[in-house]
C-alpha cells in the first residue's frame, strides 16, 4: 500500500483573497501534482487567543495540524516580521505535532540528560549552557535536582526555562523535561 502524503497550507494573512493565499495555493497544487493529499485552512477562521502562560492551541486546529505530515505556512510580513495572527504561540511552539512530540520522547528516553537544573534553579549559567546544546543539537534532555524543587514544581521549572531560551518545552516527567528549538538558518555569507 503507497503511503500518501498529507500537506496542510496554512495561510496565516487575515485576507483570503490576498497575495499569501495565492503563493500558498501554487504551492499546495505542486504538492497535488506530487500525489500528495492536500487541504488549506485560514488562521483569521479560528478563535486564537493572544500568548499567555499555559496557553494552548484551539483544540479544533490542533486536531487538523495533527493530521498533516506537512505543513506550507504563508504569511505577511509587516517591517520584515510575520503578522501578529501567525506569530501567536497558538501558531508556535504548539506546531509541532502530537506525532513529532511522541518522536522526540521515544528518541530521548533512553538517552541521560545532557543538562542538570541545580539548587541554583535555572540560573544564567545554566540557561546559556542550553541554549548552547539547542544552538548545537536542536533537542536537550533536562533533570532538575530534588535542591531546585523547594520552591517551584518540575514543570514551572521547565516551563520558565523553555521561555527563556525561546525553545519547545516537548514533555514533563517526574523531574526531567525535554525542549526543542529548530536550527536557525544559517546566512549566506557574501562573495
């Protein structure tokens, strides 16, 4: 049986009729004429709240992202950013899906921890260590000594230290906790 491919357009401009939803169109039909299987949804259709703490996606756009094995994400960009309906954490961190998450944690579960949150908590030290090892291997695997517990949870910690290095907080065992940050393109040097 031929596995097919399901490619998800998202198009984040609150115009339907705009430039953004005719490049993602001409995208998604090349993934058509590829065999893929194909959908597009519209950001500005869905109720997405503005970041806070705790937040999550809107479970019906959760579900779709779920089922995509791709995504083509179009957006505006306004003073060389994109605009405030893609870049919502909605449209973030919790991009990554159910599948991908479930990925990374079988990947890691073997794995020991590369970072160790001390009775410090996450002190800059620590922060730059990870950012350092994301810069590096885009996945970091976390413990926090029981030292570090006496006046936060395990996932307060983890979630204070995925903010602060702009990274996916993937998963909460116990005292250990994943994150994910996807490698920054590199620039092209000029000639």
């Amino acid at each position: 049986m031929v596995n097919v491919m399901k490619v998800l357009g998202i198009v984040g401009s609150p115009h339907k009729d705009g430039r953004t939803n005719k490049l993602v169109t001409k995208a998604i039909e090349g993934s058509e004429k590829a065999g893929g299987q194909t959908d597009i949804i519209y950001l500005i259709d869905y109720d997405i709240p503005r970041w806070s703490e705790g937040h999550e996606t809107p479970r019906e756009l959760h579900e779709i992202l779920d089922k995509a094995d791709a995504y083509i994400l179009g957006a505006p960009l306004y003073y060389l950013d994109a605009n405030g309906l893609t870049r919502t954490e909605g449209m973030g961190a919790n991009m990554i899906s159910s599948k991908a998450k479930n990925r990374m944690k079988r990947e890691l579960s073997l794995e020991k921890p590369t970072i160790w949150v001390g009775k410090e908590g996450a002190s800059p030290q620590t922060m730059n260590e990870i950012s350092r090892q994301l810069e590096k291997r885009k996945i970091v695997k976390a413990q926090i000594l029981k030292s570090a517990l006496k006046d936060e949870s395990a996932k307060d910690i983890a979630s204070k230290t995925a903010q602060q290095t702009e990274s996916t907080l993937i998963d909460v065992r116990g005292h250990t906790f994943i994150l994910h940050k996807p490698r920054k393109k590199r620039s092209e040097k000029p000639l």
